[in-house]
C-alpha cells in the first residue's frame, strides 16, 4: 500500500523557518520524482517544489513566490522527502501535501498545517 506521511508543520512567526518532512512507503521511492503542494483556504491547491530522482539528477523545480526561501531535498536511505522552508511569510500560511505521480495517479499524504502569524 502506497502512503505517505507528513510531518514538521507548526506556528512561525514571520520570518522563521521550518522544515517538513515526508517518510514514503509501498512504492520504490528512489525511481520517482517526488513534489510538495499547499492550499491555503479558498484557494486552489498549487505546486510548491519539485526534486527529480538522482537517475535523473534529482533537479528541482520552484514556484517563484518561494524560490530563494524553500529548498527541497530527498534522502533516498530513508524514502524521505524534505521541505526546509526558511524567511517565511504570512502568505506562506497553508496545508501543506507531499506528493508523488505514480502509474498516472496522483497519490497525497494528509497534509501538515503550516500557520505564519505574530
């Protein structure tokens, strides 16, 4: 069975960092590119970064509005993904979702809270 299991999610305040974690099973992690989303209410769910696997590179893709605050990285011993959020804004409120696109289904862990607020 595929899951995957977020964790890290808090209270910051603005300009503190985080870091999120998301631990993979039933699935061969190392072979898949692996993603981090968010939705804040109201609001669609959208893509926040992206590591491909290290057979290709493991490159990493951004949304602008994060780019030069979060860096995302994956640690294939431990099927693990991570989000390092640093600089963090009150726009950076939001449920936060690993992700992976497996056998054209897109498969979501259940989403860790990320609240920024003074």
């Amino acid at each position: 069975q595929v899951q995957l299991v977020e964790s890290g999610g808090g209270l910051v305040q603005p300009g503190g960092s985080l870091r999120l974690s998301c631990t993979a099973s039933g699935f061969p992690f190392r072979i898949y590119a692996m993603s981090w989303y968010r939705q804040a209410p109201g609001l669609e769910r959208e893509l926040v970064a992206s590591i491909s696997s290290f057979g290709f590179g493991a490159g990493t893709n951004y949304a602008d509005s994060v780019k030069g605050r979060f860096t995302i990285s994956r640690d294939d011993a431990k099927n693990s993904v991570l989000l390092q959020m640093n600089s963090l804004k009150p726009e950076d409120t939001a449920v936060y979702y690993c992700n992976v696109r497996r056998q054209g289904n897109m498969i979501w862990g259940q989403g860790t809270q990320v609240t920024v607020s003074a």
